[in-house]
C-alpha cells in the first residue's frame, strides 16, 4: 500500500486543515454516524459536557438543503463517542 492508499483510510476530521485532514494525539473525537457527513470525526476535546449533550448542526453542502444548509448530530445515549444523524436543516 501506497501513502496515498495510506491517506485515504486513515479517518477525516470534520473542519480540519485539508494538508492534515487526519486526527491529532491527544484530542478527543467524536465518531458522526449516518447522514451526509458519516464517517467522519469531530474534535470534541474542548467541549463542556452540556455542549456534548446538546449534540450540534454542522454546516454542509452535502445534505438535503444544498449549499447553506446543517446535518443535525446528537450524541449516541451510553456512547458519547459516537454523534448520530438526526435530519438535516436550512
């Protein structure tokens, strides 16, 4: 396997620098499961736990509203690693 095989299996961080896409030591993330963004891992490392609680929208092209538009993720119940799919919003 070549480094861009490599590259291609290693996951991707949802924001991060496109040089660097992969997950750093020492953070905390969060596994996004089902909708437009599934695969990829959110860096929760700063977050609060109420932050965590209260899930996110995060800005995507991919989802059902197009260019301007959120996919909804709330953290799993007993399994704060991983955010599922809600929906999708304006």
């Amino acid at each position: 396997m070549d480094r861009d095989d490599e590259q291609l299996l290693r996951p991707r961080v949802y924001g991060a620098d496109h040089d660097h896409p992969g997950p750093l030591p020492n953070r905390r993330y969060a596994e996004l499961v089902g909708g437009p963004l599934d695969g990829l891992l959110l860096d929760i490392t700063e977050w609060t736990q109420a932050e965590v609680d209260a899930g996110v929208a995060l800005a995507t092209e991919l989802g059902q509203f197009g260019a301007g538009g959120r996919a909804m993720y709330d953290p799993r119940p007993g399994d704060p690693a991983r955010f599922d799919w809600t929906g999708d919003t304006p």
